[in-house]
C-alpha cells in the first residue's frame, strides 16, 4: 500500500487561503469517507485537525475545512496565519492489502 | 486530564531486544482502538499496527508485520510494542495514538517515544 500523494509544500501569505491536496485510489480515498487531516509542528506529535472528511474536533479553528471529489481529498487553510505553520498529513482508513490506515506524504505549509 | 502517557527515550544497539509502553491517563482503554505510528527521522508518518485492549485483537500493516508486536494490558490500560532484534533503521519516533472504535481517525496522540539504534 503506497502513501497517498501529497504536495510536499505548500505556501501563502497572512490572510490568504491555501489548499493542500490528498491523492488516494479508489481502494482507499475513494472508497471510504474516512479521511483525516493532522497537523505536526517541530518537535510535537501530530494534531488531529479534520476527521470523516469535513468534521473539525472540537477546538479546531474554522478556519480549517476539508472536502473530498474522487480520489482526492482536500483541505483548505483560509485566513492564514504564522501559527498555521507546520507539517499537514491526510490519512485514509481502508481495507486493502490487509492494510488499515495509509498516511499521505506530508506537506510543509510555510507562510511567507 | 486525559492523555495518553509514553514511556521515555530509548538507546540501544543491533540484536537487542525492546518493549515502549503507552498508557491512557485520565480515561479507559475500553472502547478505543491503540495504535502505533513510525516516524523516521526527516520523514513521513506511517502507520504500523493497532489494537483492541478490550479484546487484544490486532491489526498489522505488512510493512511490520513479523516485525513488531503490539500487545495490551487492558487491567492498567497500557499498550507496548515489542521489538525482539532491533535493526538500525529501527532508529525513529513511535507515537501511540487512540481511535473511538466505531471511527477511523486518531484523536489523541501521545508525545513519541525516541528509539535509537546504533552500534
């Protein structure tokens, strides 16, 4: 089971709206509504950011969205700011290869 | 508070043999899948295997499996997972982290545990 494919950074300004994208195949992202997003700063253990696609736990900024088309999930960073500075990694459950959960390749979102 | 408790940095050599523990604080195992998570240095996150403390029914990616072993204790609610002959490139970070049975996303996370494997 490969990594599902991620930009490996991605970057805007204060204020502005970025998107990272998650690509999958229809055994894993496609297949299921079962994505998450976690957000890893330096040094720290991973963050859960969204789950089930779109869902933000309780705490997240709304400034923090996700969707998914295909095999594709997304997630949306709207408003930028310097705190949102960090490693982002989708995840997706499935079923394939005796494989339960497959994490994207992670992105380095920097804010300029 | 709840969280998931692991225990400190590890430094050992090739061959050796290695048990890293995670323990909810503050909330009972019952009810949550466990899992493991690699992260080498520089790299990606990867997930390893998880676990069912209430029933102690596993799940292994291929990539660890035969490899590692999880494992639980659901009396005390920890979690470990077993090395039997530490590789140098099992040198990495292993973060336990927590799944609600019934959903399919992590969330609590404890801080990692530091393995080092160095002759």
């Amino acid at each position: 089971q490969s990594a599902l494919i991620q930009p490996a950074t991605v970057s805007g300004s204060p204020g502005q709206s970025i998107t990272i994208s998650c690509t999958g195949t229809s055994s894993d992202v496609g297949a299921y509504d079962y994505v998450s997003w976690y957000q890893q700063h330096p040094g720290k253990a991973p963050k859960l950011m969204i789950y089930d696609v779109s869902n933000r736990p309780s705490g997240v900024s709304n400034r923090f969205s996700g969707s998914k088309s295909g095999n594709t999930a997304s997630l949306t960073i709207s408003g930028l700011q310097a705190e949102d500075e960090a490693d982002y990694y989708c995840n997706s459950y499935t079923t394939t290869g005796g494989v339960s959960y497959v994490f994207g390749s992670g992105t380095e979102v920097t804010v300029l | 508070e709840v969280q998931l408790v692991q225990s400190g940095a590890e430094v050992k050599e090739p061959g050796e043999s290695l048990k890293i523990s995670c323990q909810g604080s503050g909330y009972s195992f019952i009810g949550y899948w466990i899992g493991w998570v690699r992260q080498m240095p520089g790299k990606g996150l990867e997930w390893m295997a998880t676990i069912y403390p209430r029933d102690s029914q596993t799940k292994y990616s291929p990539s660890f499996q035969g490899q590692v072993t999880i494992s639980a204790d659901k009396s005390i609610s920890f979690v470990y997972l077993q090395w039997s002959s530490l590789k140098t490139s099992d040198t990495a970070i292993y973060y336990c982290a927590s799944a609600r049975a019934g959903s399919y996303h992590f969330d609590l996370w404890g801080r990692g545990t530091l393995v080092t494997v160095s002759a």
